[in-house]
C-alpha cells in the first residue's frame, strides 16, 4: 500500500512542477518522455528483446515492455511506443502501469489521480469515456474504464483501469493494471 501511496504523490508531484501544464511533452513516466530517445534508458538489444509483439492494424509502431527495472520509483511495468526503422529510437508514448488485485481500488486511485489531473489541465477538459469492452477478450468480459484529456495539438493523457477477465489472465497472464499513459498526437492519429 505505501508504493501505491507513493505512486500517487510522485505522479501528482510530476504533473504540478510542470510550468506548461497544457503541453505533455514537459510531462516524463520514470524520466520518459514524448520524443525522449528510449537508448538514454536501454540499450539496442533490451528494447529488441522486449518487443512485446502486440497485433495492431499495421507495423508502423510497435510496443517494448519493461517490467521492474531498479530505477523505477513509481511504476511495476513501462511501456513505450516506437516506430519500426527508427535507429533513434524516439519515444511517441509513455505507459505507466501499476497492477492490482482488486480492481475496485484501481478504479479508487484512477478517480483520484483524474481529479489531480483536471486541476492541472485548466485548458484541457477531461473526457469521462466510462467503461468499454476490449476488443482482444472475444468473450466481451475484459473491460477498460477511461478518463482523458485530448491537447489542441493532437497529443493526450489518459488514466485508465484494465479490468482482465479470468480467460484473458489464465491463457496470457495479464494482470488488472491502472494505466497513466502520454500518447503524441501523431501515435494518437495512427491509434484512432
């Protein structure tokens, strides 16, 4: 519990020494940021290595996963966008994950971290975008609960709870997560 603490106070922390609050490229995860070069953190081959392979529409990004790394202070796992071919490397999002049990005390955390959120986003309006099922559960249980803020310039925020059926965890173990997640707006046009 004192993690989860120390998870909302360092990311309520982050989002307020920020002097442009309308501009998430000021914004880090575990010192990543939007256009960040992923080398400054991992090397060639553990990026390689930690492709997670996920099936999107088309290959123009993929996904590298990073689970408990020790200069980790808030989150258990990492994940960051990037584009196939890019020898640099640069980050187009930021997914910071923390897994729960309960996925009750998720949505608790997720209502408290969106009303930090939206107090710093004064020009932002957050978007309350409820809860949908996720596409990759055929059986329609697993489910994504979502707040989010979407920038003039394309780029967005969003805190979201991954409720995982007990199919989903059993057949690929993933785990009920909450999600902070800085998406550019050219992935955010490529994800729509």
């Amino acid at each position: 519990m004192t993690k989860r603490l120390l998870f909302i106070l360092v990311l309520i922390f982050n989002f307020q020494s920020c002097p442009k609050a309308d501009d998430i490229r000021d914004f880090e995860i575990e010192g990543m940021g939007i256009n960040d070069s992923l080398l400054n953190f991992f090397s060639e081959k553990q990026i390689i290595e930690n492709n997670a392979n996920y099936q999107y529409h088309n290959d123009k990004f993929y996904v590298s996963i990073f689970y408990n790394e020790k200069f980790y202070e808030t989150y258990e796992s990492i994940e960051i966008h990037l584009k196939k071919n890019d020898n640099k490397y640069k980050i187009y999002a930021v997914d910071g994950l923390i897994f729960y049990d309960d996925i009750n005390v998720c949505y608790s955390k997720q209502q408290e971290i969106a009303q930090q959120i939206d107090k710093i986003f004064k020009n932002t309006k957050m978007v309350d975008a409820g809860t949908r099922k996720i596409s990759g559960d055929k059986s329609g249980k697993s489910t994504i609960k979502s707040f989010y803020w979407e920038f003039s310039s394309g780029d967005f925020v969003a805190v979201e709870c991954y409720d995982w059926s007990k199919e989903i965890f059993e057949k690929n173990a993933f785990y009920d997560n909450l999600r902070i997640s800085i998406i550019s707006s050219e992935l955010n046009d490529w994800l729509k």
